[in-house]
C-alpha cells in the first residue's frame, strides 16, 4: 500500500510544496492539506504504517525526520529543529517515540 492509495496526489503535491522551505513545517496545517484530517481512523493507522518504515510499531525521530518523504520521495526532510517539535507534539507518554494511538490523536487534534 502506498501513500497515493489513501490520499489524493494532487492533495500531496500542494501540502508538500507548501513547507517546502526550511523551517516552515507544521503539522497540523499539513494533515488537513494532506487530507489525512478527513479519513477515517483505519485510514490514518494505515497511514502511520507506511511511515514506520522499520515496521517497530513507532515512529522514531529519524523517522519523523523524513516525514515529508513518506508522502512524497522528492519532499525535504524536517530539520532538526522540526523534528524536535513534531516528536514534542505527538509524544503523549514521553517515551521518546510516537505510537499509532498517539499518532491518531496527532492527526485528531490538527
């Protein structure tokens, strides 16, 4: 499963495209663009699962790093400071990593 089969392209390219630029990420601006705000709660866990690339059950901050890439193989990654933030806003246990259930409530909350 793909990124394209949950979500349209078009949608992708505009959300991508518009944090191209360093230091512009925010995520909750980009679930809704993405599209991800409206799909159902099965979609967004498939949606996690395709960014766990290791397949641990977590998103990890490399992994969060390269977030962008999860959408789109030619998006930017996250830069440290990005990074940093996404992992502060959707770490809910304080585990250092983010949990499909903290993800869904991520994508909830934006």
């Amino acid at each position: 499963m793909s990124m394209t089969d949950l979500l349209s392209v078009e949608d992708i390219k505009k959300a991508v495209g518009a944090f191209a630029a360093a230091e512009s990420f925010d995520h909750k601006k980009f679930f809704q663009m993405v599209g991800l705000k409206k799909k159902s709660p099965e979609d967004v866990k498939k949606v996690f699962h395709i960014l766990d690339k290791d397949k641990s059950g977590f998103i990890e901050e490399e992994e969060l790093g390269s977030i962008l890439k999860g959408f789109s193989a030619d998006a930017r990654d996250l830069s440290a400071k990005e990074t940093k933030t996404l992992l502060a806003a959707g770490d809910k246990d304080g585990d250092g990593k983010i949990g499909v259930d903290e993800f869904s409530t991520l994508v909830a909350e934006s």
